[in-house]
C-alpha cells in the first residue's frame, strides 16, 4: 500500500480498541521472567559456550603482537580468537563508524581485540586475563573544549550528505546586531549513555554456511544485512532473532560487537557461542550521545518577536562519524526571519558517537529551550507567552511547506492551566519551603515524525484467531501490544484473539524501533496486511470486499453475517502487505510537540535539587494505546531528569577513555528521584502521517525536559547554570544566603 494522499476515514477510525486503554500482551511473560532475553536463550541450541571480549585498554595506537598461549591452556578454553586474526571489518554502510573487530590498528579505548571461548562464563573471564597484548601507543584527541575552535563545519546528517552546511535564511549578522534586544549565550551538554537494563548480547549458531544469530537488536534487517557485509556472506545466508528487549533508547539499533564476535566465536569454536558485552565495557565499546558546546544568539524585538536566531552545535565524533545535530529543533521551532544555523564536528579519538534516544532534539532543546527562558526573562514576558508570540505554523526556511499539524500552542496553553502556572513567581530565588528554595520552569519540546516503510503478514487460522508476524522489534515499547490492537480493530475480534511475533528476520521486513517511527509505521504496515486479508474473506465468503463490515467476531454485509472463523475452516487465510510512503512528508513537516513543566525544590544548604512535580503536554497524533503511550512519555520525562540533574559520562582527556564506565558510576534517576508526574494528550490525529493517524511517541516525552528542570532551579535560586547536568558543586557557592 502506497500511502501518496491524506488518510480518509477508515475502519480504525472506529476506535473500539486502538485509542483504548489496554495492558501490554506481553506484560505476563516479562513479569514472571518468562519473556527470552538473548543471553537467556539456552533452548534454541544445544553445546552453547561462552565467549568473552578482551577491550584494549590503550584509546589509539597499534597492537605489535597478541600471545593467547596462557589463555588457550586455561582449564575449560575451546579457542581464542584475536582482532589479528581477521583483517579489518568492512565499514558498515548503516550510519555506523567504528571498526568492530579485525586489524591491528585500535582505535579507541576497549575496541574489542580478543575473545576468549570455553565451557563456561568463569573460565572465559578467568582466561581472559591471561590474554597479553602489546601496544604501540598513539598520542589522541579526546578534549572537545579543546578541539572546539579548530573544529570544521559539517552538513547535517538527516539532511543528507549533499546538503548545505549553513542553514541560513535573511541576514543573520545585521539582523542580530540590529535588534533592540539580544542574548548572546554558550551552553554545554555533556557525553551520555544509554544506560539500557539489558546488555548487548547475541548467540550465534553456524549450519554450514548459514548462520543464526539470537540477539538484542532494535533493526533486524539492519543487523541482518550489516552481519552478512561484515561477515561477508550473502545476506540470506544471515538469520537474526530479537523478539524481546530490555531497553535500547538507540545503543541496539546497529550491529555491534557482541553478534559479530559470536558469530566469528561460534565459526571458529566450531559450536554456538553466547557473548554479552559485559557491562563495564559496553561505554567505551558501545556508541553514545557526544557532548555538545551550543552557542546560542537570539535577537528581537522589546515586544517580544524573535528577529533573529543563531545556533551553532559543536561535537566530537571518531574521524569519519556523524554531529550531534543539536540544531535539528532550531531550524523549526520558532519564526524568525534572520536565521543562521549550523554544525561544527572535531574528530576525537573516544568511542563512537551516535544515536540515543531524540539524537539532536535531546541536546538541542537543552540549549535552545535555557535560551528562551534567558530571552524571556530580559523581555520581561513571561516564557509561556513568549513562545506562543514566536510560534509559527510553515517550516521557517519554506513558508510555502506546513505543518501537517502543529498544537504547540494548545500544549503550551494546556499545560500552563493544569499545572498552575500563574502561581510562579516572576522573581527568581524568592519561594521558600523551610530549607527549599523552590521554582517552576517549563520549556517545549519538538521531534520530528518520521516515516520508515514497513510490512507484516497475518493469518487467520481456522479457529478464528489470528497472527501477526513481521520482524518488528519491542523495545519495551509495547510494540506488541498496538500491533495487536491493530489487528484486533481491522478484524473485528477482541485483542485476546490475536497472537503477535515479532523480531525475526525471517518475516516480512518492518520500519523497526528507532527514531519514533516505531509505532506509526509498524501499525500502518499491519493495516495495508489487514487490508489485505479483509479481502481475502470477503472473497471465500462471497462478500464484496469494499462493503463487508468486520465486528464482534462476524462479517456482515446487507443482511448476511457470517462468523469470521467460517473464512478459515478449510485452511488458513493469509493477508500479507507492506506500506510505503510518499511525500506528504516533504509537502508538510511531520512533527510532534509537547509542553514540559517542573516544579523543584533547591535544598538552601547544599545545592541539592528535588525535582516535586511534572506535567508534560503531548500533540503527536492519535495515540494508539494511552496506557503504553504513557508509558513512554514518563519514562522519556525521567530521562530528562537524569540530563539535567546527573547524567555525565566523565572524560580521562590523558588516556582516552570515559572513566564511569558502569551503572555504579553513571547516575540515572532512581524511583526516588522521580516525584508525580502527569501527561496530557492532545488528540489531533494526523491525516497526513498514515492510515493509522498517528505519530511518533517514544522519544517526544524527553524533549524539553532537561530545559524545564534547569529553568525551574534557575526560578528557584537566581543562579543560572548553562553546563549541564546540574549539579549542587556548579552552583552551590552562589546559592543566596540562608542566615
Ligand atoms: Mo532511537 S536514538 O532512533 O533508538
């Protein structure tokens, strides 16, 4: 199905249960621990051993020699394998930059150089530390302050790559040095993690020349094709499994160690072999967000209109890597007609930077949005109304492009409402609660809604039920859950008549969970399969397709009704479809919003912040699942929370490394950090996204929250922090007295 034209009214527009509250299908299995996670899958084949990586613990240089004598003579060793025995990877084509294995050459801190295959996990960590390496150590750039004002410019990666470098409209210059009102303003986010419960991990079984691989991924074709380049095998030589994920927020969505070093393991071993990449490598060896250095230049006008935006996002990344594009939300958010926009990119020699959860908007707003507090604030207006005053409903490069739907201002207006807005005190540092000093902050978030093609196939079987397979993957999303939803709407049948399996490459090829396009896409996919089989019944029915209404277990047409089960009684009927897009993405920016509020309390003696209470308000179309759709609006809300009050990935500028390379020493949010939090959806469904009406939901939830958090401690203590996260030492001597 090629969706080219607006979606008309269609049988999901009937809303008995997609737009209805409803647990997740899978929520049994993940709460007794019966849902497989990839290390767990010790039945799908038998003689698993265990595989362990040896990281390299030099950031750039050589490896002159390995000697794995020791290790290969440990107790319970099958065989050792070393980045010297395989020539350099290919440089997969997938958006990804670092070399997984093979070469001597090691390019950053814990590049995988070894791994150690035995019996059981112990005696591969035990044997581990008897691999010796030697390097030949190459000096590094790892200090992007330092970097910075040497860094070149660079075109923004979803632009593609023959894209202009500077995003420019008007004359930024004279319109900035003209404006009756001007912030002038730098701000710094740091290198942050993913953090997911689950880590990578991947069995890999070889059957002569195919090979399987059980892994946590969040793209399975993408992982299938970047096995089958990397390995060097036709890719329907390569099977991937990943039905369940333990979290993913972008570190999942391409290859990486773990499968390609099990499936190296596995070929040389001779029998399966599980890796996981043990925990404290995963950041060194994994991907992360780069830090960000922002400067942001505003100019307007004493009533209150934006003249003038600059923005100007710097980054790190391996040489050959993408920007953090921290001006994504910048060139659509706010109406001005002097703009200039761009980003700058240093190569440093640590891990690979890439995707994590809003990858651009995340970071971006955490500047743009501190901005337009600051801007506010020397306007005299408050933020609300001064975002309101600069709304804008075209791309601000195209007036002749719309959104296809834009609420931003009813977000904004809702959530002021709701959440007492007026009750803020204009005057920062001036609310006390015993030793709390307490604010309210808000800021506004903007992710774009992006399209990816998908497909999936559903059955009916002669029992009357149906299932769904497509190689979608739930990330803790509660995939599983709307697809069934979907299926249940378009058949007529209740959810519990649906069975969903997802997440193996043998089935049809679906958008896959990143970006957000995860939801909307992988439903709209279903529905095109729906269509599809609704046909097909109608057909061994005698109905015309176009007429047949499916409801309450039944097709019916005219006077006729027929149990929808009778389709199916002498074999199964099978509806297999995919969607595609045209370009009403083109003709109309696709977008979600939302509204971030916070109330927080500022302990007076120690600096420390509380965050008390959030609401965030939501505009991304038709929301498929309120419960689920929550979901991930809170937990994109806590997120936010750890970028503005802790998250950080410390940086050794000597050596090349981030130094708090575990769950102990990178800080995320607790339940005791997370006070009440409340979301409010709009409902605008987006005729112009898909049949379904919907957009993205999992990563708008985080977008503007780090902003909101920092503006509510600015509001409670009059001191401004501009480097994130905000910690009590950045501001804790500046604090006003307390006696
Ligand atoms: Mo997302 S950063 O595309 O998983």
């Amino acid at each position: 199905m090629d969706f080219t034209t607006p979606s008309g009214r269609n049988p999901i527009d009937q809303l008995i249960v997609v737009g209805r509250p409803a647990t997740r299908v899978d929520g049994p299995l993940k709460v007794t621990g019966t849902a497989p996670y990839a290390y767990e899958r010790h039945e799908v084949v038998a003689n698993q051993a265990y595989g362990y990586v040896v990281g390299a613990t030099i950031a750039k240089g050589r490896i002159a020699r390995i000697d794995t004598a020791a290790a290969k003579a440990a107790p319970g060793v099958v065989t050792v394998i070393t980045t010297l025995d395989y020539k350099a990877a290919e440089k997969n084509p997938l958006r990804q930059t670092a070399k997984l294995f093979g070469g001597a050459e090691v390019a950053h801190y814990h590049q995988a150089v070894a791994l150690v295959v035995a019996q059981t996990f112990e005696e591969a960590r035990a044997a581990a530390f008897l691999v010796k390496v030697d390097y030949e150590t190459a000096p590094g750039k790892f200090d992007l302050a330092a970097e910075a004002p040497d860094a070149p410019p660079s075109v923004d990666p979803n632009e593609g790559e023959d894209a202009e470098v500077y995003d420019r409209v008007g004359d930024f210059d004279a319109a900035f040095a003209a404006a009756p009102v001007k912030l002038d303003e730098t701000y710094t986010t740091p290198d942050e993690t993913h953090a997911m419960m689950e880590p990578h991990a991947s069995i890999a079984a070889w059957d002569g020349d195919r090979v399987t691989v059980w892994t946590s991924q969040q793209m399975v074709h993408w992982a299938k094709a970047a096995l089958a380049t990397t390995l060097d095998i036709p890719e329907e030589k390569v099977r991937v499994e990943s039905p369940y994920i333990g979290g993913g927020f972008g570190s999942k969505l391409y290859l990486r160690a773990d499968a390609l070093l099990a499936a190296l393991g596995a070929k040389a071993a001779g029998r399966p072999v599980k890796v996981t990449l043990q925990r404290p490598l995963i950041i060194n060896n994994g991907t992360h967000r780069a830090a960000t250095i922002q400067r942001i230049r505003l100019g307007a006008t004493p009533d209150g209109r934006l003249t003038a935006i600059g923005h100007v996002n710097i980054s790190g990344n391996l040489p050959g890597g993408m920007p953090e594009a921290g001006i994504a939300p910048t060139k659509l958010f706010y109406a001005a007609p002097n703009r200039e926009i761009y980003l700058k990119l240093a190569a440093l020699d640590l891990g690979e930077a890439n995707d994590m959860r809003a990858p651009g908007e995340a970071p971006g707003l955490m500047a743009l949005e501190m901005a337009m507090d600051e801007m506010a604030e020397k306007l005299g207006i408050d933020p609300v109304e001064f975002r309101v005053l600069n709304d804008t409903q075209a791309d601000p490069r195209n007036p002749q492009r719309p959104f296809s739907e834009r609420h931003l201002v009813e977000c904004l207006r809702t959530g002021a409402e709701h959440f007492g807005w007026s009750k803020r005190s204009k005057t920062p540092g001036a609310v006390r609660d015993g030793k709390w000093l307490v604010g309210m902050g808000m800021a506004a978030g903007i992710r774009l809604n992006l399209l990816m093609p998908s497909a999936a196939r559903i059955r009916l079987e002669p029992d009357g039920r149906l299932t769904v397979e497509t190689d979608m993957t739930d990330i803790g999303t509660g995939a599983y859950t709307i697809l069934a939803q979907t299926a249940a709407e378009m058949m007529g049948v209740p959810i519990g008549a649906v069975t969903v399996k997802l997440g193996d490459s043998a089935f049809p090829q679906s958008a896959g969970s990143g970006g957000q396009w995860g939801a909307n896409t992988s439903t709209s996919g279903l529905y095109a399969a729906c269509v599809k089989l609704r046909e097909a019944v109608a057909a061994r029915l005698g109905f015309n397709a176009a007429d047949a209404e499916f409801a309450d277990g039944k097709v019916t047409s005219g006077n006729r009704s027929i149990a929808l089960a009778e389709a199916a009684k002498n074999g199964p009927l099978t509806g297999e479809d995919g969607i595609t897009f045209g370009d009403l993405d083109k003709k109309y920016v696709q977008a979600t919003f939302a509204a971030q509020f916070a109330e927080v309390g500022v302990n007076s003696f120690t600096g420390e912040t509380r965050v008390r209470r959030m609401l965030a308000v939501v505009d991304a179309g038709r929301v498929l699942n309120p419960t689920t759709a929550r979901s991930q609006v809170i937990g994109g809300m806590t997120m936010g929370v750890g970028a503005a009050l802790m998250e950080a990935l410390a940086v050794d500028t000597r050596h090349g490394c981030f130094v708090n390379h575990d769950l102990g020493g990178y800080e995320v949010p607790v339940h005791a950090d997370i006070p009440h939090q409340e979301v409010i959806f709009l409902d605008h469904p987006d005729v112009k996204s898909s049949p379904m009406k919907a957009k993205g939901i999992g990563e708008i939830g985080l977008c503007g929250v780090a902003a909101a958090v920092a503006n509510a401690v600015y509001n409670a203590t009059g001191v401004r922090v501009r480097n994130y996260p905000i910690t009590l030492e950045k501001h804790f001597t500046a604090l006003p007295r307390t006696a």
